[in-house]
C-alpha cells in the first residue's frame, strides 16, 4: 500500500461523509494564504474528533495547539451554546489565523485562542481554578507531551478523555533507542499512562492523506 493509495481512500471517507463544508475550506484556504504548514488533522480525523467530543457530551474542550483553527472548529462544534473550547498557540500569526477563522464559523463566542507557551497557559489555567475539561486534545510540539499529559490530568476529571496526536511518525515510536526528542517525548507518554492508576489508554496506527501516524487515547478513570 501506498501513500497514493492512503490519500484516494481519505479523499473517498472525506467525500463521502464529511463533504463539502465551506467554513472548513474557508479555514483550509485562510491557513494555505497564510503560509501555516500544512499539517492540521484531515477531514475525516477532524470529524473523528467531532465525534468522540460529542459521545463524551462534553461541555468543556481544551486543545494543545491551534494551528489555524481547523481542528479547533470541528471540537468547537460538538460543544452545547454555553460550552466553551480554549485552545493554546504559541505561534502569534496561528493564533491570528485561528481567531479568523473560528468568528467566521461563528464559533468565536464559545471558543478562545490563549496565546503563548502551552506549557505557561496550562499553569495558568490551573491557577485561574478553571473548571475540569471534559475532553482534551494534545496535538502541539511532541517532545513536551509528557509534560502536557501531566497537565491534561491536572485539568481533567473522571470520564474525561484525552487525545495525542501523531503518537506514530512513521513508526519512529518503536524505536526504543530514538534520540530524536519528538520520539523520546511521545515514548515517555506512554510510560507515563502505563505507569498512572488513574487512567486507561490505548494507541492506535493509522494511514491516511498524512501518511502514517497515529493517535492515543486515555481515558481518565478516577
Ligand atoms: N491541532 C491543529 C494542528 C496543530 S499543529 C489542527 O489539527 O488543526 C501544532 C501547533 O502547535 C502549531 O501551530 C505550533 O505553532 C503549536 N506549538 C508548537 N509548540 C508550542 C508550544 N510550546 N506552545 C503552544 N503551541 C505550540
Ligand atoms: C506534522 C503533523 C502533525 O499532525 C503535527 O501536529 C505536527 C507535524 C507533520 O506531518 O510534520
Ligand atoms: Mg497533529
């Protein structure tokens, strides 16, 4: 199989049960014209994701790492009038982007672009006393995931779930003497969930219009 093969599947599940979505290609188009890399999750992962914040029933979303928004609205979208979606950017031009994008899909009253350091936003939030998240979505510089996880636990609650991102890279993620820090960070997750009796977490491979990678999900017990 091939990455050609990847992306005519994708672009089939993408057609065929997201279709077309002109706030979304908005957002896509606004991210392109900005010069954002191109790496927000695919369509029929940012639905994925849509999903599960539904299923979950959440009310309260964070996100670690914005990009231009486009992950942020489809989570945005699951959430009830009076929810709310804080998502965190480092990156001033992102966040700009973000801001566009998420008042044009009409979400700017639910969802807030926090910027600077993830890691400096997330102590915030833990000091402002801000209520537990329902879902959190960990998708921003992959050599911190340890320490973000470490916050999303912080921030979270029993029944909460919490989402990674590219936990796979190509298969990177199995080498166990990686000196790479996006592959010792993502490593160093999984000890982390393995060894916490607080939650419960699984990782899966995927192949897509993003090549191979894949997502963790932990689900927070108690
Ligand atoms: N979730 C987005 C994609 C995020 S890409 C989507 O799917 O649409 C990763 C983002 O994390 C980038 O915008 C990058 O600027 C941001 N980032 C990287 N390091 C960061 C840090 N230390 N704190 C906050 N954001 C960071
Ligand atoms: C890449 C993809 C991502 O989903 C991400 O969050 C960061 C980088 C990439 O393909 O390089
Ligand atoms: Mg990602």
């Amino acid at each position: 199989m091939s990455q050609q093969t990847w992306d005519a599947v994708d672009a089939y599940f993408s057609e065929t049960l997201v279709g077309h979505d002109p706030v979304l290609e908005a957002a896509r188009a606004a991210a392109d014209a900005a010069g954002l890399p191109r790496i927000a999750v695919a369509p029929n992962q940012g639905k994925l994701l849509h999903l599960l914040a539904l299923t979950q029933g959440a009310r309260r979303i964070l996100e670690v790492g914005t990009l231009g928004g486009y992950s942020a609205i489809w989570l945005a979208r699951a959430l009830p009038a009076d929810g709310e979606l804080i998502t965190l950017e480092i990156d001033p031009t992102h966040a700009g982007v973000a801001r566009g994008n998420l008042a044009r899909a009409g979400l700017d009253k639910v969802a807030e672009v926090r910027l600077g350091r993830a890691a400096d936003s997330l102590a915030a939030l833990a000091e402002e006393g801000a209520e537990p998240f329902d879902l959190v979505f960990i998708d921003a510089d992959k050599p911190s995931n340890p320490e973000y996880f470490a916050w999303a636990l912080k921030l979270t609650k029993p029944g909460s779930l919490i989402i990674v991102d590219n936990v796979v890279r190509g298969g990177a993620v199995a080498d166990a003497d990686s000196t790479e820090p996006a592959t010792v960070g993502t490593r160093r997750l999984h000890e982390l969930i393995a060894a916490e009796p607080r939650v419960s977490g699984t990782s899966v491979q995927t192949v897509g219009s993003k090549g191979y990678d894949g997502f963790t999900l932990v689900r927070v017990q108690r």
